[in-house]
C-alpha cells in the first residue's frame, strides 16, 4: 500500500482513515474523493470529487493518480438503509462491482468495510465464529453479505487482492456517524457533556459490538499490510474490541461523571435492527491471520472520549 485512493472519505471512518493515511504515505500519496465537497482542502493535499456510481470517472482518477490501493467507504449504513433500501442497494452494490472493477482493471489491492449487520437471526448470538449462518433481514444486512461474496469471487475469479472486516459500531468524535444502530453509543457522549443526560433509543440488556475509532483505524492499516500468504479468510474478519449494553456505557460515564443520567426512548426499527444482529464476535481469527489486537476497552475508551469531545466542542465556542 503506497499510493491510495478513498471513496467515501468524508465519512465517520474516512475522515480519520484519509489522516493516518497522509501521515504514513505522505500528503501525495493519498487520493481522498467523496460525491460532496470537504470545508477545507490544504494546500498539498488531494482531493477529488467522486461519485462512485461513475464508472468511468473513477477509472480516470486510479489512472491518473496511478495508485495501488484502493479503500471503498461509501455506503448507506443501517437505520438509512432501512428507510431507504432500494437506493442502499443501487448504492452499496453498484458502487461496491464499479470500485471492484477498477480494481481488477488496474491491479490494486482492494479493501471496503463489512459489518456485524452481515450478521441475522438466525446466527448464534454469542461469540460468533467467523465462519456463521448469514441470513440477514435487513437491506444494509443483505447488501453486506453480498459484497462480502462479491469481494471474495473477485479474488477467486481474478486474483484481486481483496480484503475486509466486519466492523461493529464505530465510536469517534472528530466525524458524526452517517445513521447507524450503533449511533447512540457516540451520541451518549455528546449529550453527557452538552447536558448531562440522554435518552436513549436501543433498549436496556441489547448488546452489541463496539470499538474505538483508534483502533479501527489500526485494524484497517494492519490488515492491509499482513502477509496474504497468512490470510485464509478475507472477506471478511470479525473484528471487535468491546460488546456492551446501554447500562453499561452509562455506567463507564457515571465513573467520570456521577451526575450522569440516562432514561430511554425506544426507536422500533433501529432496536428491531439491534435484536437480528449479534452480541459478541470471536474474533480469533483476525488475531491469528494477521495479529489484530485492540488496545481500547470501554472505560478506556469513555476516558479518552470525554475529555477528547469536551475539547473539540470547547474550541466550537
Ligand atoms: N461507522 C460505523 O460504525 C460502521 C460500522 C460497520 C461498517 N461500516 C462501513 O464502513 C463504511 C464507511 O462507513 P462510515 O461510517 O464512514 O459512513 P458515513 O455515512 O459516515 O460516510 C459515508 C460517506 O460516503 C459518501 N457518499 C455517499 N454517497 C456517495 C456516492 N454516491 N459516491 C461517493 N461518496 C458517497 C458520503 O458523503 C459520506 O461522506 C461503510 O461501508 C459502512 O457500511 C461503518
């Protein structure tokens, strides 16, 4: 991985991916393109708008830029998908088989995100192997298995160097979340420090898999760079730092701030998205492929998330 090109890379994940990126490869390595365009570009940096339903368009920028890697970020996620599931389709299909085909075109190495919606069900909910029954029931779920069967076909059918993981709910604070299930595990924080509470919308006792954006940015990069010799699997790895209900985040708050306090206000649909997916991943096999390791556990995390947001949302002011 030298020289890169990110659709999507505004996003949750982009944004912090196009940094970490600039920092290893260097400003001109990196190719940062999304369909809207970013408050600021710097000097020395690239970016390019991109719809990554433009085939050809995105042909011209692998050329032009002549990059090896290729990492595809847009999607709809989750609870939009459910709102709007035809476009999520026409979406993460067709600008997952047009990022798939530049990079069969050009030869490059290929990542993009799966999820534990991949997951439905009827999959065992505890620590949940790799290797699993998939039957989501949501579109964001069945657009995810499909892409992970696309990502592994083209790497069976044309060599591509495909490679991927299932993410959990991302927790970040530089970028908002673009419409998950997951999203009240980042919005609890932004509400404890703005007013010292928050009404939740998933249900106390529903848990779900979660990570810290630090070390999803980590995984990214380091199975990229693992020895494909080593990768039995590919598309893709169970990865997870954390599974954690509703009480046990305000909990993790309450050490910080004792004052903290939550009630609830369920959505039916994001919380009928919660209950098909899993609770926890064995994610023995990302360790052992290519030595995923996360450093981040939920007080941790809450630590650092605090003081990281009271910052950001201090310098707005
Ligand atoms: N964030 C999470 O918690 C999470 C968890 C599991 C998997 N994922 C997956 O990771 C990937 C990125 O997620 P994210 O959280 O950064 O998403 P996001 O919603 O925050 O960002 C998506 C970006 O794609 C851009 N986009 C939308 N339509 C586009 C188009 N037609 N062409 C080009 N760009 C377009 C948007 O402008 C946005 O900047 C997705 O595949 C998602 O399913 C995310």
């Amino acid at each position: 991985m030298k020289r890169v090109l990110v659709t999507g890379c505004l996003g949750q994940i982009g944004s912090e991916l196009v940094d970490r990126l600039r920092k290893d490869l260097g400003n001109s390595n990196v190719v940062a393109t999304d369909i809207r365009m970013p408050q600021v570009v710097k000097e020395n940096e690239i970016f390019e708008i991109l719809d990554v339903m433009d085939l050809d368009k995105m042909r011209r920028l692998a050329e032009k830029y002549q990059v090896d890697t290729l990492i595809h970020l847009a999607a709809l996620l989750s609870a939009v998908a459910e709102e709007k599931p035809q476009m999520a389709w026409n979406l993460n299909m067709t600008g997952l088989v047009n990022a798939l085909e530049v990079a069969r075109e050009f030869d490059l190495k290929f990542f993009t995100p799966s999820s534990i919606g991949a997951f439905g069900p009827d999959t065992p909910k505890d620590n949940t192997s790799q290797d699993t029954i998939q039957r989501p029931t949501t579109m964001y779920g069945v657009t995810k298995v499909a892409g992970e069967l696309l990502c592994d076909y083209y790497h069976t059918k044309y060599g591509v160097d495909t490679r991927g993981v299932r993410f959990p709910g991302l927790i970040s604070y530089t970028t908002l979340p673009g419409g998950g299930t997951t999203d009240y595990a980042v919005d609890i924080y932004y509400s404890a420090i703005k007013e010292g509470k928050y009404t939740c919308f998933i249900d106390r006792g529903t848990a779900m898999d979660m990570m810290y954006m630090p070390d999803a940015i980590d995984a990214i990069v380091q199975l990229m760079n693992a020895d494909p010799n080593r990768l039995v699997h590919r598309n893709a790895f169970n990865i997870s730092a954390m599974s954690f209900d509703p009480e046990e985040i305000k909990q993790s708050i309450q050490k910080v701030m004792p004052e903290f306090e939550m009630d609830y206000e369920v959505d039916p649909v994001r919380q009928g998205i919660a209950n098909s997916w899993s609770n926890s991943l064995d994610t023995t096999c990302a360790q052992e492929e290519w030595g995923f390791s996360p450093k981040y556990d939920l007080d941790d995390m809450t630590k650092d998330m605090l003081v990281k947001l009271q910052e950001k949302l201090t310098e707005k002011v």
